[in-house]
C-alpha cells in the first residue's frame, strides 16, 4: 500500500513515516521543509533501512500533488502538514487560513480527483474550545475556539465532514492529538523547533540545556490543582502507532465514509507537575516565572481516549516519565536539533 504523507519531514510526520515503513508501507513524503529538515528523512531511512520518495513541495501546488498521487497511486494520504503555533496563529491569521484550511482543500481535491480511498487528518483538540465536559470526547461540541490555528483546524474538519457526504468512494478520518511530546527511543529523531519553542516540554529541554534562561509559566490563578494549565500528553510513538491503527480501521471498516477520534491518554498533568517530573528523571533544576495568561490558551483539557481503544483497538501505552526521558534523551544527542 503506498502512503503520502504530507509534512513527512516534521515531527508527528517522521514518526508515523517510519512506523508506515516498519509496518511495510511504501511512504511518499511530501513537505516544503518550512519548519522541518530533510535530515529527518535521512534518520527515517537510517532507522527502518528502507527508502522513502521525498519531495520538497508546498501543498497549495495543487498541479504537482495531483501529478505525485498520479505516479506513485497513493492508496491513502495522512495528512500532517501546516502550522501549528496558538501563539502565532494570533499574529499571522491569514497565513493560518490560508496554508492550514486552503492547504487542505487543495489537497481533499487533489485526493478525489484521483480516486484515493482513504484520507487521515492530522486534527487537534483545540477544535473544542473551552469544553465545559472532563474529560473530552469526540461528542463533546466543537467550535468555539480561541486562536486561529483551532479555528482553522475546526473549519478543516466541517470541510471534511461535508465532502464525506457527497464523495462516499473516499474515507475520510480526523484524528484530534491532545499534546504530543517525547521522541523515538533511540534519540535519532525528535521534536526540531526552528525557533524559540512554543509547545512546553521542548522549552523546558532548551532551558535544560543553558539555551533559554528560564521557563515562563503563562497563568498560576486558573482554576486547577496548582493554578496552571492542565493538558494531556501523549508520546508522539503511540500518536504515530495511533495513525497506523487508523490506517487499518479504515481498510475494514465499511458502514460509514467519516470517522472521528481522540488521541490521548486520558490523564491530566499541570505545568507544574510537568517540570516537577522533568526534574526528576533528569537531574537538571529548571527555574521558572510565573506571568500573565497567555491570549488564546484554555485552563484545562484531557481526553477520553475509549473510543480509540474500542474501534482502532489502539491505547497510549507509554507514561509522562518515558516521554520526558525520551525526550531528554533526543536533546542530550541532538543539542542543535537536525544541525547537530
């Protein structure tokens, strides 16, 4: 079976690609490297000693992905490219609508056109908004989210929704990630931010390693256990394994055209509780300031993973403290990331 995998090179990306390539998949990846490094792809391949075909193209080009689907007759596209930063999305909100919704409409097109039967959605579960329900599930109401890039993940998914309905031939499958962290255990690939980081555990790594000062801890007077944000982890290997099982859910399942699941481990950790663990298994003591809250970011979400387990027979299987060390581990041998 021959899988595109759009954003292949970036971190959810490279992990899923190679376990497609260690389930014996044939992988296109196609990425415009924008906040990836192909050397990724190279660590991919070194990992599953297997080759993947590799494009360095923008989504939007719906003339050279129409041509790739073409060649290379792609049974299903996992689809992982676009931005992804709350705190960005609120400065550059055109940029968000324009590669993450426009982004995927030209892919969706592209996918019809030449009858691929199975397309898997990289979602999120910023589509909820402030859920008033704990934990989440995928019947809980979606919208009303707080920053564009949730908005342009909700908008993506009603789009989704509303071309299952008329293009029945085509699977379609959202999968909303809580937050993924870690990196494969063998320290080889891993989490690259380009800049200063905007998801949490990668901060701490850098200010582990003497790069960054201190952690800024955005709100202590939310209404959780110690006042900061609470939110479910999950290791990017079982997010990546989850994609795999999705994969082969859709090539059995045939009473629908249009699924959605939760990807997370059904736990919640604090800010706090976090950096306490991380502290732990590393040694390493990371000072940190409490300031305001940050616009766009939501007191508490945590996920409930049954119907994942139940219909994908799939389960987040490693705990907070292996993917802190996982992590750790992938900064310790990659303190530059890719340049390293």
């Amino acid at each position: 079976m021959n899988i595109l995998v759009t954003g292949g090179a970036g971190y959810i990306g490279s992990h899923t690609s190679l376990c497609l390539l260690n389930k014996g998949y044939n992988v296109v990846i196609i990425d415009n490297l924008s906040n990836s490094s192909c050397e990724s792809i190279r660590r991919i391949e070194l990992l599953a000693k297997k080759k993947v075909v590799f494009y360095e193209l923008n989504i939007n080009n719906g003339k050279k992905v129409d041509q790739i689907l073409k060649k290379h007759k792609v049974d299903c596209v996992m689809h992982f490219a676009g931005a992804k930063s709350v705190a960005e999305s609120l400065i550059k909100p055109i940029f968000y609508y324009d590669n993450n919704v426009a982004g995927t409409l030209q892919l969706i097109n592209c996918a019809i056109k030449n009858d691929v039967a199975n397309f898997i959605f990289s979602s999120s579960a910023t589509v909820y908004g402030e859920s008033e329900i704990m934990p989440v599930t995928e019947d809980c109401h979606i919208g009303g989210t707080l920053n564009p890039y949730g908005t342009s993940k909700y908008i993506s998914e009603l789009m989704i929704r509303d071309i299952a309905k008329k293009y029945s031939d085509t699977n379609f499958l959202c999968l909303r990630y809580f937050n993924p962290t870690g990196a494969h255990e063998s320290g080889i690939i891993g989490e690259n931010p380009a800049d200063i980081p905007s998801n949490l555990v990668p901060y701490i790594l850098q200010v582990a390693m003497g790069k960054l000062e201190k952690l800024m801890v955005f709100g202590g007077d939310y209404p959780t256990k110690d006042g900061t944000g609470v939110r479910d982890y999950i290791h990017v290997m079982d997010l990546a394994e989850g994609h795999v099982a999705a994969l082969s859910y859709l090539s059995s399942c045939n009473n629908t055209n249009y699924h959605v699941f939760n990807l997370g481990t059904g736990k919640g950790y604090s800010v706090l509780e976090l950096v306490s663990t991380f502290e732990k298994i590393s040694g390493v003591g990371i000072p940190y300031e409490i300031v305001s809250r940050r616009e766009g970011d939501i007191a508490e979400s945590w996920s409930s993973p049954e119907k994942a387990n139940k219909y994908l027979n799939w389960s987040a299987k490693r705990e907070l403290e292996t993917m802190l060390e996982d992590a750790w581990r992938w900064q310790l041998k990659n303190p530059n990331g890719y340049k390293s």
